[in-house]
C-alpha cells in the first residue's frame, strides 16, 4: 500500500484505489470459493479438447471421418486410444461433468449422467461387438491391452 502523501496527485491515488480493487477482486476470484468451479471448467476444456484430438486421429489414423456409413478400414490404437477405446465418450463425458459443476447446474449434471449411462449400456456394446466381428483377433488383443474408459 502506498504510504500517505498529500503532494500526489488526485488521479494516483484514484488509480492506486482502483488497482487495489481489482487486485482484491481477482485474489477473491481465485482463492475463493470460485477457485474448485475453475479447475473444473478446465475439466469441461479437457474433454472438448480430447474429443477435438479423437476426431484427427480417426482421420489421420484411421483414414476415414466419424461418418457412421464410412467406418475407418483399420482399428484406430494411436493417440488416446492408447489409454482408452471409448476416449470419444469419455471426452464428452468430461466436458458435460466439467460444465454443470462449473455453472452448477443440475440439469447438466443429470444430463451428462444419461448420456454417459447411454453411452455405456446402448452404444459401446454395438460398436465392440462391431468391432469384434469386423477386426477379429487384432481387436481382442487391443480389447485385453486397453480399458474400455480410463480405469
């Protein structure tokens, strides 16, 4: 804090005063109880950014676009796929937890649970048991190397 000084001008002090309250502001901001919806809103960027990093692996990789009538002719094992073999509905599953802890809304939150639930029980079986029949023995071999979702 600058010490007293009846010699400094007027619009000093008013732009020391406002730089305080910015400083004060921000330090609330972050150190706050807004600091955990931060770091989860980064959890929201996360998972769009891994989905965003899924798609050109499918088409770098897997020569071929996310087009359900044009699936990639080979098994797709780069990137984060290493880490996973569903890093798509994990991604968007981040994000949309991300998201309704962030803004703290419950309908997101049940949103984002029924669609991961979705994803579990109705698409993934189909796409494995696709998978399964079209890639063979290559794709039971990724199957007992790489988890389903990331645990």
């Amino acid at each position: 804090m600058l010490p007293p000084d009846r010699n400094r001008p007027k619009h000093v002090s008013y732009q020391w005063r406002a730089t305080r309250q910015i400083a004060f502001s921000l330090d609330e901001y972050f150190f706050g109880d807004n600091l955990l919806k931060v770091i989860v809103r980064h959890g929201g960027n996360v998972g769009m950014a891994t989905r965003l990093w899924c798609v050109r692996e499918f088409y770098v990789a897997g020569k071929e676009t996310l087009a359900p009538w044009s699936p990639p002719g080979c098994l797709v094992e780069t990137a984060p796929y290493r880490h996973s073999r569903n890093p798509m509905y994990a991604a968007v599953t981040l994000a949309l937890l991300g998201w309704a802890f962030a803004f703290g809304s419950w309908s997101l939150l049940a949103c984002a649970l029924v669609i991961a639930a979705a994803f579990h029980l109705r698409v993934v079986p189909g796409e494995e048991l696709w998978l399964s029949r079209s890639h063979g023995c290559r794709r039971e071999q990724y199957k007992k190397r790489v988890p389903r979702w990331l645990w």
